[in-house]
C-alpha cells in the first residue's frame, strides 16, 4: 500500500545482519515517523526503527 501512494520508494535487505532499510518520500521527519508507525509489525510492538534526514551530496553536483 504505502508504493502505491508512493511514500515508500526504495526497500533494501541488510547484507550484515537480518534487518532493513527503507527509503521513504516524507514531506519532514514527522511524517517518516507516523509512515514507519503505521506499518503492522510496528503496531504490533514488533519493529524498531530510526529516521535519519539526507540531502543531495554537493560532490555530485559541483562536479557536474
């Protein structure tokens, strides 16, 4: 559900250890929250979660 209206857009496996990522499109960091708390497993008690913000890396865009 949450592809389809398009909050979710990447989800990742963890190589090192039984976990994952996913790569959210929030509007800020208190809508990543109630889309992370919305998932079952996190109503259930069952899932831990951190939200960590990003922004472009300017490497990419000064080199272009």
């Amino acid at each position: 559900m949450l592809f389809a209206v398009q909050k979710v857009r990447e989800l990742y496996s963890r190589a090192d250890e039984k976990s994952a990522i996913l790569v959210l499109e929030p509007k800020d960091d208190t809508e990543a929250r109630q889309i992370v708390e919305s998932l079952p497993l996190a109503q259930l008690g069952m899932l831990s979660f951190d939200i960590y913000g990003t922004k472009p890396c300017r490497g990419f865009v000064a080199n272009l």
